[in-house]
C-alpha cells in the first residue's frame, strides 16, 4: 500500500481547442519568452530560449528566440491554432521571432503591436556611484 506522500502526481495536459489566438513577445536582453493564450488570455502553450535548451547568455540570442518559436508553433498546432495576433513587448534581440511563427504555418493576423512600455519621466533614478 504505498503511502500519500510516495505517489507521483501527474498533471495531464487537456487538449484545447482554439482556432485563433495571441501570441505575447516578451523580448528582453536575457531571454525571450513566448505566451500563447486564448482571447481571454489564458495560456495555451509557452515556451522560451531556457525551455528549449539554452543556458546563460546563448538565452538572449535571437537564434534561441527562434527555436523558442517553432516550439511554441508546434504546440499550438497540436491545440487547432490556425490564426494568431502578434503582440511584441521589450527591447531584446528575439523581437523577430513572430517571423518564424508565420514560417510554422500559422496565419498573422494584421502587422505585429509593440507593446514595449514607455517611461514618461516616472521615478527618480537611485544616486550615481562614486568611484
């Protein structure tokens, strides 16, 4: 009789079934990050350059962020994802990645939205170092 603590707890993926969906670019200067969610932002597939096998400073390469992608594109095939919107956030080198997501197979709604934020001039910055 095995015991609470000794059994394994498996989570079982459920198969959505989206037809369109958006794909968040979350592009910053250590990793890119991919979010694939339904139109009430629930998260379908993600994925990102340390998912995909990267370690260190070869996450923040665009070639990292492209395989992420194809990664990312594979996985929402498998959940009927036909057609996506593109909403790109952050300054990083992996902001292309969307190009591979259409090179996959899926159909790209209208032109990519930047949604980098913009600083209008919030807080003031910590003092400089002296040295």
């Amino acid at each position: 009789m095995a015991t609470r603590g000794s059994q394994k707890r498996v989570r079982r993926r459920e198969r959505k079934n989206v037809a369109f969906a958006r794909a968040h670019i979350k592009a910053s200067f250590n990793n890119t990050i991919i979010n694939i969610t339904d139109q009430q932002g629930n998260t379908i597939v993600w994925t990102s350059g340390g998912s995909v096998g990267f370690k260190g400073s070869r996450k923040s390469t665009p070639y990292a962020a492209q395989l992420a992608a194809e990664e990312a594109a594979r996985q929402a095939g498998e959940h009927g994802v036909r057609k996506i919107e593109v909403i790109v956030s952050g300054t990083g080198p992996g902001k292309d990645a969307w190009r591979t997501l259409q090179h996959m197979g899926l159909e790209v709604s209208g032109s990519p939205r930047d949604a980098t934020p913009t600083v209008h001039n919030g807080c003031r910055p910590k003092k400089r170092r002296r040295g």
